[in-house]
C-alpha cells in the first residue's frame, strides 16, 4: 500500500480504544524483517465516495464494474456491497465478489442507493449508485405522476400531464438507453427501440412512475 486508505470501522460499534497488530509475510526468528509501522489520520471521517451510473433493475444480474478503474495489474479485483442508502432499503441485495454484477431481489418496488466497493492489491474504491428497483411488468405504484406508458408502431410513447416531467428508459441490464424532456400532453417518443424488455421511468417534480414494457 502506497497511498492513503479509508478503513471502515464502523461495525465495531462503540469502543473506548483500537489497538492494532502488525502481521507480515518477510518473517525469520526474530520476527518481521520489514518496517511494522504505519500512520492513520482523520479518524472518525468519511470514507471517499463516487457517485456511479444510475440503474434500473428488475430480477436480472446487473454488471456495475464499469463504474470502477482498475489499476491494471493482474492483483485480483474483489467487489462488495457495502451499505443500502437507507437502511430501510426492503430489497435484498447481493453482488459476485469476482465479477461486479449486482443481483436484487424483492417484493416492492423502491428506488435506493447502493454503496459499492472494489478492492485490489490492498487498495478500495467506493462507489455510490443510484437504484430503481421494479418487481414485475406491471405499472409499478411507487407513486402517480398521471403518466401513461405505450408501444406504438416499435415505439416508447409517453404522455405526461405534468407541466414538465422526465423520461428515462433502461434496459433489463440497467443500462440507461434514451432520456427526454417532456411537457403536459405532449408525448415523448422514444424512435428506433429494439425490440426487448424496457423499464421506462417518468418523473414529475416529485412523483415517479416506472413501468415495464415489452417492445416486440
């Protein structure tokens, strides 16, 4: 390790003191043959937290390794999840440790943040991804943005009664593929869609629908 690294003690919960013990693999009979020593700062701060590539999930794994850099070496890259923002978060989340694909599971549909860590040759990034989480293919009733959702002619259609409202559609992967404005009852078209499985997310200032869609 040559630069500085954010440690996450939070889960020893309340403590009075931490002791450390240096452990290394250059040993003889005396012990360690190299330096065991080494500085820590900023106790009690924040670890260094990037903002990730928003995803749509609905059953189907959802590679977030991207939102990474690796450092180029063949260290083994390993990935966590690390926290549910909040943490009242109902959907189960997992990931492949070996892979960065994220899996999540649940009954409801909710829209949360997952903190994400990759870790190689002792060192961590952290990265904080935004999630919208759809249960089924049905509309989804996270809440009523008087939005109605269509396929015409190979098309997304949107109509919107807000004055202004957003359109976001995502594939089963969570990769965002078309975003557009819209305004009260004009509709957004969302042209040339292959065909497939498409989550179509529409935000009006505080309210949001999301609705699963088959393009065929």
């Amino acid at each position: 390790m040559d630069t500085w690294q954010w440690v996450d003690l939070s889960s020893l919960g309340e403590v009075k003191s931490v002791s450390f013990k240096m452990e290394g693999t250059k040993k003889n009979n005396y012990g360690l043959t190299t330096p065991a020593y080494f500085a820590f700062d900023n106790f009690n701060g924040t670890r260094n937290e990037q903002m990730g590539t928003a995803i749509a999930a609905q059953n189907q794994p959802v590679d977030v390794s991207a939102n990474f850099t690796p450092d180029g070496s063949n260290a083994t890259i390993k990935y966590a999840v690390v926290e549910l923002v909040p943490s009242t978060t109902k959907a189960q989340v997992t990931i492949d440790e070996a892979t960065g694909k994220l899996t999540i599971k649940g009954e409801t549909n909710e829209s949360f943040s997952v903190v994400v860590s990759m870790t190689q040759a002792g060192k961590t990034q952290y990265v904080n991804i935004p999630v919208t989480y759809t249960s089924g293919i049905s509309t989804l009733a996270e809440d009523n943005s008087n939005a109605t959702v269509s396929v015409q002619n190979g098309e997304i259609v949107v109509n919107g009664a807000a004055d202004n409202y957003s359109v976001e559609v995502y594939s089963t992967s969570g990769m965002l593929v078309g975003k557009a404005e819209g305004t009260a009852n004009n509709a957004v078209r969302m042209p040339s869609t292959a065909k497939g499985l498409y989550i179509v997310k529409v935000i009006a200032g505080n309210k949001k629908t999301t609705k699963s869609i088959l393009v065929k």
